[in-house]
C-alpha cells in the first residue's frame, strides 16, 4: 500500500484529505489511481493531516519506489 493510500484511509476519505491540504479532491483521486504517491509539495501536509501517522519518509519513500 502506498503511503498516500495509507493517509487516506486514516483520514477518511479523499474528500476530507483534499480539504485539509488545500487541494481538490480529483488531484487526490489521481495521486492515488496514476502516480501512486504524493507531489513533494504536499508531503509535509498530508503528514501533519494523519498527525503523524504517515510520516515524511513515508511519503518520500513513494517516490523512491519508482
């Protein structure tokens, strides 16, 4: 499971993902369904979203997967 999958599942939904990082929710949707990771941009924002739960290095390792 991807780490942005993982922050959606704490969080909710990616509505409510997409609300607390300032996005819509069809850029979540994509992040999850094509690129499988988050944009570096929103890493430290969907990290403080999941309090912790989903750390940076979580998120950054998505992109050293591919």
């Amino acid at each position: 499971m991807s780490a942005i999958q993982k922050a959606v599942n704490i969080i909710g939904t990616q509505t409510k993902v997409a609300r607390l990082i300032g996005v819509k929710q069809a850029h979540v949707w994509n992040w999850l369904r094509l690129h499988k990771r988050a944009p570096a941009k929103y890493i430290r924002r969907i990290s403080e979203a999941t309090e912790g739960k989903v750390s940076v290095d979580e998120l950054l390792q998505d992109h050293e997967s591919l």
